[in-house]
C-alpha cells in the first residue's frame, strides 16, 4: 500500500540486475518512495487497467511516475507507451522510458508517442535516481496517485 505522502513509481523492468540496483541506489540515498515492479508490458497494462491480479484499485494505486523499459517481453515498451498515452485516463501518468539503446529511432519513437523522457540505462544508477528524484519529485509537478482511474476493468486498447 502506497503512503499518500511519498511518491509512488511503478517501474517495468525484467532484468534482475538492473531492479537490484535501483533498489540499491534508491535505499543508497534514503530516498523514501513507494515502488511497484511488474516484470513485463502485459502485466503493465493489466496494473493500469486493473485487471487479473489487479482488480482491487486499493491494492494498486495510481502511480505518480513509470519507469518503463523498452525491450519488454510480451508487450514491448513501445506498445505499453502507446496505449498508455492513447488512453484519456492514463495519459496524464509521466512515463521515462529506459534502454540499452542509443538509437535515434528509439529515442524518436518514444517522443512520438508521448513518453516524456528517454534514458539509456545508467552505469550508475545512483546518478540516475538522484536526477530522477530532483527532477520528477522536487522540480515538478505531478498528478495526483490517489485519483482513481476512469478506465473500466474490461477496457484494452
């Protein structure tokens, strides 16, 4: 359950290594922030479209922020953004696309779409998180995590 008072990120990521060390970096700074993980895009779109394991929006809060990754399985990132940023109630959610990649295509891509930040993944996810946290949760300003999501459970796009 999400503290009201501390942001909440729901991070996409099926690398082991990479959520071990944003776990790190983020007890590292004592940043207190409630996280999510899912380990693919379909499990994304359930958690924001409240379905299977996602039914009860108690137990799954509106996220402040997603991180999302970009070579997903199941759904890739670049489905997970497209319907995240087509849909009216979720397109509000501020998504930083994170990838190995450094190609233009892929950067253009997640702008066209609507992603509003691209990051290729830190050696040091440190520096990440500080940026993340005084950038995303200092510098600006974010929708709310209570509201609840108009999106019916049954909805896909």
């Amino acid at each position: 359950m999400s503290d009201k008072n501390r942001p909440f990120i729901l991070v996409a990521e099926d690398d082991e290594d990479d959520v071990f060390f944003l776990n790190q970096a983020i007890a590292d700074m004592n940043w207190s922030v409630d996280l999510k993980y899912v380990k693919d895009g379909a499990e994304l779109i359930d958690y924001l479209h409240r379905r299977g394991a996602y039914l009860s929006a108690k137990g799954s809060p509106f996220p402040n922020l997603i991180l999302l990754d970009w070579n997903l399985p199941r759904k890739t990132g670049w489905e997970v953004l497209k319907d995240v940023k087509s849909n009216q109630e979720l397109r509000s959610i501020p998504v930083v696309v994170l990838s190995t990649s450094r190609a233009t295509q892929d950067i253009n891509d997640v702008y066209t779409l609507g992603g509003n930040a691209f990051a290729t993944k830190p050696n040091d996810f440190r520096i990440f998180v500080k940026s993340l946290r005084d950038f995303w949760f200092n510098a600006a300003s974010l929708p709310s995590s209570a509201r609840e999501p108009l999106c019916s459970n049954s909805s896909s796009q």
